[in-house]
C-alpha cells in the first residue's frame, strides 16, 4: 500500500499544475521516552520477553501508553509530593493517607505507582503507563478511629470516580492471602466487576496453596471445586526476576492465579526505610526524591500486571471506540500462548508473564465481544449512552420455529424489528430465542443466553427477575454477525399468567462473560451495571394487537412505577408518545403516589376514591417531559396504568407510547407499547 502511494505521489507531482504533492504522515502521541530516566536502565520488567513484559516495545505503538484510562491504587499510604509522582496529579478520592502519620507507611504506595504511572521525565524512573489518567487513590485506613482494614469501603469508595474498563489495583492481603477471603471484600470485588471496572488483586505472600485453603467447609480459592466463587477479579502471582521466572517462594498459588509478573528486585520510586540495603538512591534523606530496586512479593507483581491492563485498555479504546471487559482483560493477560511460562524449579501454580508485544500483535484484535443490544441502533460500544429497555433480541413466540435463523437472524429483513416477539400466552408452553452479535475479531464458541422474567415496570432491579431458563451452547462468529440462539421453553405450569412480562437476557462466553450484581441494594452500582455491560439487556416492550377478542373501545395498560433499592430517591417521569388524532391516554396513579405532585400539576385530573386512584388526562402532544417529580420509597411498588380512549378503532399499526423514569437527568428503565395488527401480520406457525 505505501509502495502505490509513493507511485501516486510520483506521478502528481510530474502533472504541471501540482505545486507539490506529499503523502501525509500518521499523526500519534510522541513515544515514551524512558532514556530520558536515569534509573530506568534498571528496570528489567520492561524489557523484551522473556525477561519482562516488553513494555518498551508497547510505548512505540500509537496510544501505548495508558492515556485516556484511569487507574486507582488501593492501600493506605503514599508520598505524593515525590518528584516522579507530583505531578501526575495522584488525587485521594476515599479514606485517609497514612503516609502523614509513619513515613513507612507512604512508602508501599509510592513503590506501586512508581511502577504503574511514574512520570516519563528527566528524573529515576518511568512508570509502565505513565500517561494514565486520571491517577486516584483509595485507602482502607480511617484516621479518625485509626483503623485500617476497611477494604470494602475502600473498593466501592473509588466507584463513583471510576468509567468502565479503569483499572482497580488492590494492594493489600489479609493473613497473606488475597483479600477476597473475607466476604465483604469478596462482594465489593464482585460488584466493581460486575459495573465494568478491571480490579488487579495480589495474591498474597503466604507461600500457601490456594487451592487447599477453605473458608468453613469450602474451598472457595479452588477453581475445580464445586464451592468455588468468582469474583472477576485478575489475581496476581510472583515470580523471580531472573530467568527462567520460577515462582518467587513467598507468592501464594494455585488455580485461582491469573498470571505473575516480578517478585522481587523491582526498581521504582521510594525507599527502604526498614533499614535493608535496598536503596537505590535514599534522596539525601529527602523522601520526594528517593529510589529502590528491590521493590518485590506480589505487591510488585500485581502492580505490573496493573500497568499492563492499562497499556492493553488504552490501546483498545483508542481503536474499537470501546473498553475490554474484566474477564475479556483477564483472559488476555493469563493467556498461555501470549506470555512467559514460569519456571519449573518451584511448583505451585502461578501462569504467565504476560508478553505485551504478543498480546498487541496477535490477540488484542482477535478478542470475543458478544452483545445483545439494548435497543436498535446499540453497537455493544461500552459504555452504552443510547435507549434502553428496548432490546429488539428477545424474542417470544407461542410455537416453535422451524427454522429460526432464517426467520430473525442475519439476511432475514427482520434484524431491525423490535416487534417480532408475541405477548406471553397462558395455559400453553411458550418458546423464547435470543439473538447477539460478536462485534469483537475472533468467532466466540459456548456462547449461552439466560433469560428472567419481570412485572412489566419503569425501573426492573434484579430483586424482581425470575429465571426462566437457559439457551443450549452457539457459536457467534465474528463480524457483527446476528445469530439466533435455539429455543428456552418457558413451561405452560410456570408461567403466572398470560400477559405482558419485562424480560432480561444476560449472555456469557468463557472468556467475556456477563457478570450478575453481588448487591442490588447498591443503586449507583446498578446504574453503572445497566449502562457498562453489553452482555445484558432489558426487553420491557411490548407489542398491543389491535385484534382482541373484546371490543371494549379502551384499553389499560398496567404496569408497576418502582423505587430504587437501598434508599428513598427522587425520580422524574417521561411520556412519548405518537398516537393518530382523537386517541386520548389517561394516566392512572394510586393516590398514595399522586398527591406528592397533584398541586403543582397543570392537567385536568379526577380523583376516584372508591379505589384510591387518580386519573390525569394528558395533553396529546408527543413528548412530556418532565412529569412532576415523585419521591419513591426504596423498594416501592406503585401499580399504574395508561388507559388509552379510542381502542382499536382509532389507533393505527405502529403508533406507541412509552413510559420512562429518569434519576439525575440519566435514563434508568422505559416501558414502551407498539400497537400492531396482528391478524394481518401473523407469521404461519410452524
């Protein structure tokens, strides 16, 4: 491709009326210049493989530097005035900084950011992704009541500063093992997962075997064990410095264990105050300006592993317009055919030292991204910013389909139609089929889709679904390609009754799986569940035949106006609606509800108090917005319903109306109602 450009270039600038004619350079950010770094010389994790993770190699790729993710360190104490640090603007966002109260205690913290975001200057060292940002911290030590082991605190302190795909270091262990032993914790890690955040966690430096450890009865470390429990979290083993990387005796290990990176002999930023000859530079006792080069154990492993996801995130989000999941993140750094195997001389199980370069050439383009969308038009880009609760992918249908494929998926001139689905019939088995595309470089096998009913509501949590079932493995190639998945019966016997239902599909792949809530009380965690995952959706639309066996000349359609869990909130409303002229809607509230905002309403309304409700004639034009706010109470449910005057005569195929709840001006749940006719728009049963 260069050799023809050079050609046309040649040739353009041979024609007379061409002054001159260049073909344009690439434009990037300059590389790292880590010569720049007196201390760098010594910092062999960055070198080439098989000695480290060739970070030097990723600095000279456009966007290899870490710039435009941010990165949050979990301990208890830094130096943040340090010469290589300060002015990376490293910013406290919870609990309180030990540094101020013993020295030793900052020092941890400055080694590990040292090695993850060190300034690229003309002083010590550079950090693996020296242009993250933004850099945060979080600690578990409160110094009010001078404790220092609130780790869950800490993790979920740092969420409300963090985006999907930012990269949540844990650097800290509890009796030499990981954290998550400790249920708290383990929650914690689960919920940041779940919302799209990578969290790198040590494995700790107990020399113990992982897989034998048991929590009561359960060995919940032990991948192979029925007790198992996942958090989603990277876990980081040590290895030696030298080759040929055998385990570092200290590290812990086992199947639960990710991947490694170096122990020991780690050069970074801070100093050895527990009087080792570990100094590289002590600063002349000037604690801003001191260096080590025997920072080591896990804390130093996993703060590589740290700086590694970082440069991959960076990377990938510069070129898709989207953000590597945690477990997409997890499977490419633990990946056996992209990183240095460890040493044989120390049994116990610690997997590879990711190889950057090989992971950027090879696999970062060549990664599994299913998703099913949330509405059409939805990329299955992350974070997701569009409608949702609009899912056109799942599909209900009162007889099997003979051949689904060809009637849903690609090339059947129905991939765009959100109206395919029928309303849930009762007394008969009713058959669901979700379709999902993969938008990532490589075909993804043992794809499943699990599927869970709602009540029909403004906002569906996930203390309100009901699993209904789970789809047989498919295989989604790559390409952006829409497959069908086979059929989930939804059994006669367990369904309440006909209806309409919310349904929530929830897709999963060994190496991009979807990742349920450990708390649904946690409302900010569930807004950031709903917006950073494309492996769930929401399908609260619902399609109105316009051919029912009552000719009553209105219509209600009920559905449930819900709080949040945890705590009582303020939510406003919104009504859309395109209905043919002489259609009027009310809307019918519970009393309860209506007087918080009846004064203030601006629309003719009845009160019925036989039945405690309230009736309000909205105005016929499209959009209102906002209704009058409604303060929910946590956990409320508020039964409601549009009653729609002029049903079916004078409503037409395709007009809707729908229903959304909004919290601080962000889209958290839409109902939305498609009048259709379905006795001339029926498919033949098969």
């Amino acid at each position: 491709m260069i050799a023809k450009m050079e050609e046309i270039v040649y040739r353009l600038n041979r024609l007379e009326k061409v002054d001159a004619a260049y073909r344009e350079l690439a434009v990037s950010k300059p590389a790292v210049n880590a010569g720049n770094n007196p201390y760098n010389q010594f910092q062999g994790y960055l070198d080439a493989e098989p000695l480290g993770i060739d970070a030097r190699w990723a600095w000279l790729q456009p966007d290899g530097d870490g710039a435009g993710i941010g990165f949050v360190d979990l301990e208890e104490g830094w130096q943040l005035t340090h010469e290589d640090l300060v002015n990376r603007n490293p910013t406290l966002v919870y609990g309180d900084n030990r540094n101020n109260i013993a020295p030793i205690h900052g020092e941890h913290g400055t080694k590990v950011l040292g090695v993850v975001i060190a300034e690229d200057n003309f002083v010590g060292v550079v950090g693996i992704a020296p242009s993250a940002s933004p850099v945060l911290l979080s600690s578990h030590y409160n110094a009010t009541s001078n404790t220092y082991l609130h780790v869950a605190d800490a993790i979920s302190g740092a969420f409300p500063n963090m985006q999907a795909g930012d990269v949540l270091l844990i650097e800290v262990q509890r009796d030499l093992l990981p954290v998550e032993i400790d249920d708290a914790d383990f929650d914690a890690i689960r919920l940041a997962t779940a919302q799209g955040f990578v969290v790198v966690e040590a494995s700790g430096n107990g020399e113990q075997d992982l897989d034998s450890y048991y929590s009561g009865y359960d060995a919940i470390l032990n991948r192979n064990s029925s007790e198992f429990r996942e958090s989603g979290a990277i876990m980081v083993g040590a290895g030696e410095s030298v080759l040929p990387h055998d385990r570092h005796p200290d590290s812990n290990y086992g199947s639960r264990v990710d991947c490694y990176a170096w122990g020991e002999n780690v050069t970074t930023c801070g100093g050895d105050l527990d009087g080792d000859s570990g100094d590289l530079d002590d600063g002349g006792g000037d604690l801003n300006r001191n260096y080590t080069s025997s920072f080591g154990g896990t804390s130093s492993a996993a703060a590589i592993i740290a700086g590694a996801a970082l440069i991959l995130q960076g990377i990938y989000a510069a070129n898709t317009a989207s953000r590597l999941s945690p477990s997409q993140m997890r499977a490419l750094l633990s990946n056996p055919d992209s990183g240095t195997i460890q040493g044989p001389n120390e049994p116990g199980h610690i997997g590879v030292m990711p190889n950057l370069r090989m992971l950027i050439e090879n696999k970062l383009g060549l990664v599994p991204d299913i998703y099913i969308r949330d509405s059409v038009g939805d990329t299955g880009a992350v974070p997701h910013t569009g409608n949702i609760s609009a899912s056109p992918d799942i599909i209900v249908r009162h007889a099997l389909e003979n051949d689904p494929q060809s009637a849903f998926g690609q090339d059947s001139g129905t991939e765009n139609s959100h109206s395919l689905g029928h309303q849930v019939a009762a007394g008969l088995d009713n058959y669901i089929y979700v379709r999902l595309k993969n938008r990532g470089g490589v075909d993804a096998e043992d794809v499943t889709a699990s599927v869970y009913w709602s009540e029909v509501a403004t906002l569906v949590t996930p203390d309100m679904w009901t699993l209904i079932g789970t789809t047989p493995p498919m295989s989604v190639p790559a390409g952006d390609t829409l497959v069908v998945s086979g059929p989930i019966t939804w059994s006669a016997a367990d369904i309440p009754a006909g209806g309409h239902y919310c349904f929530v599909g929830m897709i999963s792949h060994p190496s991009d799986s979807a990742s349920p809530l450990s708390d649904p009380a946690d409302w900010d965690a569930f807004r950031n569940f709903i917006r950073n995952q494309n492996n769930v959706t929401w399908r609260n639309f619902n399609v109105v035949d316009l051919n029912p066996a009552s000719g009553a000349g209105f219509s209600g359609l009920g559905f449930i106006i819900a709080g949040a869990p945890g705590a009582k909130r303020m939510f406003h409303f919104e009504i859309k609606q395109q209905l043919t002229k002489g259609v009027r809607v009310r809307l019918e509230l519970p009393l309860a509800l209506a007087k918080q905002f009846l004064d203030s309403f601006r629309w003719k309304y009845d009160v019925h108090k036989e039945n405690q409700t309230v009736q309000l004639q909205l105005p016929t034009i499209p959009r209102l917005y906002p209704l009058p706010p409604a303060m929910l109470d946590s956990g409320s449910r508020y039964k409601a319903q549009l009653v729609v005057e002029g049903f079916p005569d004078k409503i037409q195929p395709g007009n809707w109306i729908t229903v959304g709840q909004f919290y601080d001006c962000q889209e958290v749940g839409r109902i939305t109602w498609l009048f259709e006719n379905r006795k001339n728009n029926r498919r033949p049963a098969a």
